[in-house]
C-alpha cells in the first residue's frame, strides 16, 4: 500500500504552485503519491468556486504530466461543504499512511477547522511554505514557497493580464476557450 499526501483546495484555477511545490512536499517526504481532492465548496471561504467541472478539467489538465499525482472527486462526488476530517475518514484504510499537506495560509487558521485534532491524530499535516504567512512550526517543511494565489491569478484575468508564466499553457488555454474568470 502507498504512503500518500493528501492535497485539497478549490483549485480555481490550479496554478504551477499547485504542482511544483507538493511534489517538493512528496519527494522531501519520501511519499509515493500526491492525492489531489478538490473542493465542491469550502467552508472556510465566502465566495462560491467556479463550477466543479471546470476546475476538474484544469486540475487534470494541470498534472496530465504527472505520473506522481493522481485526483480524487471524493468531495465534489459528496457535494455541500468540503470538510477535511470527512474525506481522511472515507480514505484512511485505502492507504499504508495519509498525510495531509496544506500552505502556511491555511496552517494560520487551521483551528478553525472542523475536527482539527482528529485531523492532526489521523493525517499529521505536512506544512508548505506561504509568503506572507511565515511559521516557525516543526511541521513546516523546507521546500519552495508557494507564491501564487488562485485569487491573485483570477484578478489578473479579470484585468486582461498575462498568466502564461503562472499555470500550465493547457490550463491557460482551457481558462481563454471557456471565458473563464474574465
């Protein structure tokens, strides 16, 4: 059985970040996998995500490449809120060990999510580096920061902004043809 990193978020879009720094996380960590599990919505964010299946397509677009990611639509499957400790509970015995892998951003207020410490007991969060988020956390691991946002990405678009250096050129293209964030 695989030693996986758990890796959810709205992903909209998902950006290079989103790619290059966990397999960062998996490699440092000697995992064999990232499990990418977007969001049908997050509770902790107050706008609604782009519709899911646009963010799936961008997301497999994102890791087509990948040999070391795979994608779970456990939670977009699920519907409603996207909790966390729900999705470790339905996945915990398909793997030898499932560790959560979250940015400094979310880490800053991860006591507000639902079941906090039985996500801690049961999937040990793994720490990516965030700008402007900084942690002296033990947990934080010593990889590339995450520098860009979904959010910042989407502003951009929205100003008729580049984004090619950002996402993937096939995200990109997916983003232009479907006349998404614009």
């Amino acid at each position: 059985m695989k030693r996986v990193l758990l890796y959810g978020g709205s992903f909209d879009p998902p950006h290079r970040g989103h790619v290059t720094v966990p397999h960062q996380a998996m490699k440092h960590l000697t995992f064999d996998e990232v499990l990418f599990v977007p969001a049908f919505r997050s509770p902790l964010k107050d706008s609604t995500p782009t519709e899911q299946h646009h963010r799936l397509a961008m997301l497999e677009l994102a890791l087509e490449q990948c040999d070391w990611a795979s994608i779970s639509t456990i939670e977009l499957d699920r519907g409603g809120m996207s909790y966390t400790i729900d999705t470790i509970e339905a996945l915990r015995n398909s793997y030898a060990e499932l560790r959560l892998l979250i940015g400094s951003d979310q880490w800053a207020q991860f006591s507000k999510w639902n079941r906090w410490e039985d996500i801690v007991k049961l999937a040990n969060p793994a720490i990516m580096p965030r700008v402007g988020f900084e942690t002296n956390d033990a947990t934080l691991l010593p990889i590339d920061t995450l520098s860009a946002t979904s959010t910042e990405i989407r502003a951009m678009l929205n100003r008729g902004e580049s984004i090619d250096a950002l996402v993937h050129p096939r995200v990109a293209q997916y983003i232009a043809q479907n006349k998404l964030y614009m």
